[in-house]
C-alpha cells in the first residue's frame, strides 16, 4: 500500500511524496496521479525517502517517468539499486 501526499508548488514544480510500498495496484494509483499532474504540463518531482520497496511494475513505472523527466528525490539506496538500468 502506498500514501500519496502532495507536499506543494514550489517554482511552478509541484512535488508529491510518496510512503510505503510501490506494489501491485498501487502502481496504478500512483501511475494515474502522475500522468494528471503531468497532462496539466506541470513539471514534477517525487519524493521516495519512505518508500521501502517496488516491484516490477513500480520500477517500469518509475523508470518511465524518469524518461518524462520528472525528478525522483531521497531514494534509498535500496530502491535506487532497484531503478538503475539492467546491464546486459
């Protein structure tokens, strides 16, 4: 389960915060959340510091939104091991 929480706009970049674990549906919520703020043309960043784990989809997710350049900040070192590019 995961909280979402915005924490404001602050130089036209409005910030949200994330809590919990990025699994299962709540890959979906966060991913509709984004993609309204990001319609708007609003530019994003996303605080992940309470965010304790993500699977697969939450990476495609995060991944994906890093490509639409929103900025993810206060990751773990743990989920950022897990959004690095796989190396082939």
């Amino acid at each position: 389960m995961v909280r979402i929480s915005e924490s404001g706009s602050s130089d036209g970049i409005q910030a949200i915060r994330l809590e919990g674990r990025v699994v299962g549906p709540s890959v979906t919520e966060v991913q509709t959340y984004c993609q309204r703020i990001l319609s708007q043309g609003l530019p994003m960043t996303i605080d992940l510091a309470e965010v304790s784990f993500l699977d697969t989809k939450g990476i495609g997710l995060f991944r994906d939104l890093m490509s639409q350049q929103v900025r993810l900040l206060n990751c773990s070192p743990f989920v950022n091991e897990l959004l690095k590019p796989a190396v082939l």
